[in-house]
C-alpha cells in the first residue's frame, strides 16, 4: 500500500509541475499514513531522480527502455500499472496535462480504479474517498466519490504549493518488459527555449481589442519585461493575429497561471473557462460594462495602446531593466 | 473505411448552471442542448476526410449515450451529414459506463476510425476516449489536431508540450480530439434537415456496468472580491499595486 506518482520527465528534466505532484501526494500518503513511490519512464540521470526525494518521495523507481522512447498511450499504461500492481499501490498521481490526459483514463480501465481528474484540492476525505474536482469549464465545482479500491487522481496544473523535505530517497532501477509501441512519429516541430505558454506563472494576453495584429509590440515586451508568457483570446487566432498556439479560453488551451493580464479581451464564458483558474486576474478594457470586469480583481478602463506603454515603462523600472 | 464520431450532448456553453435536489443535480430547466462542442469539430473533420475520395472512407456514424431526451442532438448531428446514428437507450452514470456502453457498439459495428472529444464541456472528465480504446485493446492518440486519411491509411497530428509531433498508428484506434481539428463546426443545410429525417437512428440497450464514481454534490465557485480600479491616466500605478498586494512582480 502507498501512493504512486507517475513524474514525466522533459528531455531528462523534471519540471515544476513534478514537483507540485509529489508535494500533493505526500499530503495525500499523510492522510492515508503511507508513503510515496514516484515513477520516472525515460533516462534520467540520477541526481535529476534524486531532487523528487526533495518533495517527499521516498523511493523512486525508475524505468529505461527502448520501446518507451516514444510515447504510446496504451504503452505507458501497461508501465504504470506494472508498477502499480508490484509496489500495491492504492492511490495512483498524475499530472492533467497532454499526457496525463491519455494515460488516466487507460490505467482507470486496466486496473478497474476510479479516476477523478482535474482535480484542484487534497481529497476532501479518504472513507468514502471524495475529491473536489473542476466542472461546467469552471462554471461550478464537484464532489466525487471515487467507489473503487484502487484510486487515480489527475492534479490541475499550478494547483498546489510546493512544499520541500529532506531528501532521503532511495532509486531503483525497474526492469520491465516492454512491447513494441504502435505510434510511429514521422516528424517533429518543436519550439525550443521559448516559456510553454501552460508552465508561465505570468501570462498577457490580448483579444480584439487591440484592434490589429500590428499593435502587439507593447503587450510582448511586457510578458517579457514581466518573465512571463503572451496569449490571446479566440477571435484572435481566428483572424490569424497570432497563433492558434497562444488561444486561450475553452476550446484552447485551460491555463492557471498565478497572474493572468487580459487586454482587450471582453471576457466571454467560453475565454473565462481558459483561465478562471488563475490566482489574480488583471482586466485592462475601454468598455467599463465588459463581462471581465466582474471576474477580475484589478482592473483599468481605458485604451489599451495607451496604458501598456506605461505599464510596461513601471514594469522596468520595477524589475530594474 | 467507417469513422465512429462519439457524441456526447451537452448544456449550451453560455449556461449559468444551477443545481437542485440539495445541490446533487444538474437543474435542466432552460438549458439548451447542443452537441458538445470538440464532438461537433470531430464529426466536421469526420465528413470533410469522407468528402475525399482518396480517403477510402465511406461512411461516418455518430454514436450517443443517453435517453430519447437526447434525439434532437443526435437528428442535428444527422442534418450536418453523418449517415447514421447509434443511441444507447441508458443515463449515463459516469465516464467508465459511457465508454463501456461505446465499447459493445463498436465491437458489434467495426469501426476503423473512432473519434472522441477531448473533453466534454459539462463533467470535463476527459475520459471516455481513452477508456473505450483500452476497453478494446487499441491504440488511443490524445491531443489530435489534424487527421488526414490517405488510402485508409491514418496520419495524426498530436500537440506536444511546445510542439507537435505527426505519427501513424495502425487501425482500429481512438483519435481523441482538441482544437485544431477543424477549423468551424459545419452548419446543418436545409436539405441536411430533411435528410435527417430520414435517416436511422438505431437502438441498442446498455449492457449492465458498475460506475467506478459518483458525484455527491456541485457548487459554484467562491465570487471573486470586487475589481480595483486604477485610473487610466495613472495606468503605471497597476505595476506597483500588483507588486505589493500579489507579490508575483
């Protein structure tokens, strides 16, 4: 019995989002007074493996195997639950990301375990076991009971505060057999050294309100300024502003960043279920009236084009560039 | 060549929801019923690729879970071109039972393509794809973007962290679908609405499956304190307020 973390690792590097897990699942083990186990697939060195230690794992396991080098679903499920079934794991954490998203649901069925995913809280108890859970794109919230012996739970990104520990963790390294995978990749497009849009802790985004795709330079350089990532509401991208990568909103991408600074963007329910998991959201908009006024906590009235050079002016001279 | 579109129907994405029965159901009153929308997407790409003839693809069906109150979803989906529908005659309890009831469907149809929302816009599980391809033992690829079909041959395009990545799988399997897919759900034509009527909407009942889940209770999210204004004209005041209140600058 413990509780098991899957930690997806980045070209062998773990992110903050590894760490957020098994921060959440040490508080998990402590309600079940268990320990945590966290699983790495992939080659990772072993000090990147030893800071989950840091979080609270006490034992880290760890899988190397070709037929892993590409990710298939139905293959990391078979790993998980191979793990799983050999540790006796009852809880069972993994991120809601991409790839979170397509092994849960898998692991649910293969080990006949309860999933609730997107989860934004500790479990609300552990008998019955009730997770607290986003639902209605953000427009309500749920408890869930999850009725089977073995759990799954996926946690909302930027969900849960770090919290470090000594580090005492053993690593071993976990032979298992490993099929062939059925997803051939034929060809890759990948960014790199750009800030993933879904890891920023601070995004600006801009809507139809900044009027064309001309008028982005300000909001760019104050992302920059700021350290933080650019986005845009959905009549953006569709006009091919910018790029349908940066669309946010409910059929975008769903982010939680801790600061989230719209601009021209009036705030339609379909943008508001992209982001009302953010901690703070900043509305700067010309229309007092606009809708996200009312989910915003700070807010200016006003036209864009003339507060962002201000803002971004205040913002140097606060980071001191 | 068959594509399976899987549709789920769900409130109009501009609902207030509100709850009753001491906040454990879903209050329907009002509620516009639409074709949930990734599922709408999905079933646009379903007929642009069967459109190709290149594609080998021949015919496009949708499946629904849930009771007759569900028709008219399922008759829209008929109206925007799918040639037939299959409704399992079952309130969906949760994810794993929806999938389950999928699963039967396709193992007495064969499908080649099967095609699920990322996500449903109502209990936002982003489940039943998954669950229904490890049900049948098949590949399942998340995160799709595009889809094309040459020669009855899959070619998808998954959104990586960053990126995108273009595989191949062998078929049957599961596309579960997000944006990207297509670019605006087709509009049903008028002579697609007098075709609908027409066309057959077969009946299966459920097979008997256990709900892995339940929800006990919904409620809303806290109101957000009142927004501060900082005034236009003092718009660098916003940077030094952030600075001190939210400490994140």
């Amino acid at each position: 019995m413990s509780v098991l973390v899957y930690t997806e690792n980045w070209d062998g590097k773990f992110k903050k989002v590894s760490f957020e897990l098994i921060s959440y699942a040490s508080k998990v083990a402590e309600m079940l007074n268990t320990d945590v186990a966290a699983l790495s697939i992939g080659n990772v060195a072993n000090d990147e493996l030893q800071k989950l230690g840091g979080y609270g794992a006490s034992k880290i396991l760890s899988v190397e195997n070709d037929n892993a080098k590409v990710f298939d679903a139905q293959n990391y499920t078979g790993i998980i639950a191979q793990v799983a079934e050999k540790i006796g794991a009852k809880v069972i954490i993994i991120a809601n990301n991409n790839t979170g998203k397509a092994v849960a649901p898998r692991l649910s069925v293969k080990l006949k375990a309860a999933l609730g995913a997107s989860v934004s809280k500790l479990p609300l108890s552990v008998s019955p076991f009730t997770i607290y859970k986003r639902s209605f794109s953000g427009s309500a919230f749920s408890d869930v009971e999850l009725k089977t012996d073995i759990k799954i739970i996926t946690l909302a990104q930027n969900s849960f505060e770090l919290i470090e520990t000594a580090n005492n963790a053993t690593i071993e390294k976990v032979d298992i057999n490993v099929d062939a995978p059925k997803t051939e990749v034929i060809d890759v497009q990948k960014q790199t050294g750009k800030l993933l849009l879904t890891d920023a802790e601070i995004v600006v985004s801009g809507g139809r309100g900044m009027k064309s795709p001309d008028n982005w330079g300000p909001l760019v350089e104050l992302a920059e300024v700021l350290g933080g990532a650019t986005a845009c509401s959905r009549p953006v991208s569709d006009e091919g502003w910018r790029s349908h990568e940066e669309h946010t909103g409910q059929t975008g991408k769903i982010i939680a960043p801790n600061l989230y600074i719209a601009v021209g963007i009036s705030g339609a329910t379909q943008h508001i279920a992209g982001v009302s998991g953010s901690k703070y959201i900043v509305a700067i908009n010309n229309d007092k009236s606009a809708p996200i006024f009312e989910v915003a906590q700070y807010g200016i009235v006003g036209d864009a084009q003339k507060i962002l050079p201000q803002l971004v002016e205040a913002a140097k001279q606060v980071k001191g560039k | 060549m068959k594509i399976l579109v899987c549709i789920s129907n769900v409130p109009d994405t501009t609902t207030k929801v509100k709850f009753t029965d001491g906040d454990t159901k879903l209050d329907t009153a009002g509620i516009q019923w639409v074709i949930n929308p990734w599922d709408e997407l999905s079933l646009t790409r379903a007929l642009e690729i069967k459109d190709d003839a290149s594609s080998g693809v021949k015919s496009v069906t949708v499946a629904h879970v849930g009771p007759v109150t569900a028709e008219p979803t399922i008759r829209k989906a008929l109206a925007i071109g799918a040639d037939s529908a299959i409704r399992v005659n079952a309130e969906p309890s949760d994810a794993y039972f929806v999938a389950a009831q999928l699963a039967e469907v396709v193992k007495q149809e064969q499908f080649d393509i099967i095609m699920c929302g990322i996500e449903s816009s109502d209990y936002n599980g982003s489940m039943v794809g998954s669950m229904l391809a490890e049900m049948l033992n098949i590949p399942s690829i998340s995160a799709v973007s595009n889809l094309k079909v040459e020669n009855e041959k899959p070619i998808v395009t998954r959104e990586i962290d960053g990126g995108k990545e273009v595989v191949s799988t062998s078929t049957p399997f599961v596309a579960i679908v997000q944006k990207g897919i297509a670019k605006e759900p087709r509009i049903a034509a008028m002579r697609g609405i007098m075709m609908a009527r027409s066309k057959p909407i077969k009946l299966y009942e459920p097979v008997a499956v256990d709900a892995l889940t339940s929800y006990k209770k919904f409620e809303l999210p806290e109101a957000r304190p009142a927004c501060k204004f900082v005034d236009a004209e003092n718009a660098k005041d916003l940077i030094a307020l952030l600075q001190s209140e939210t400490k994140l600058i």
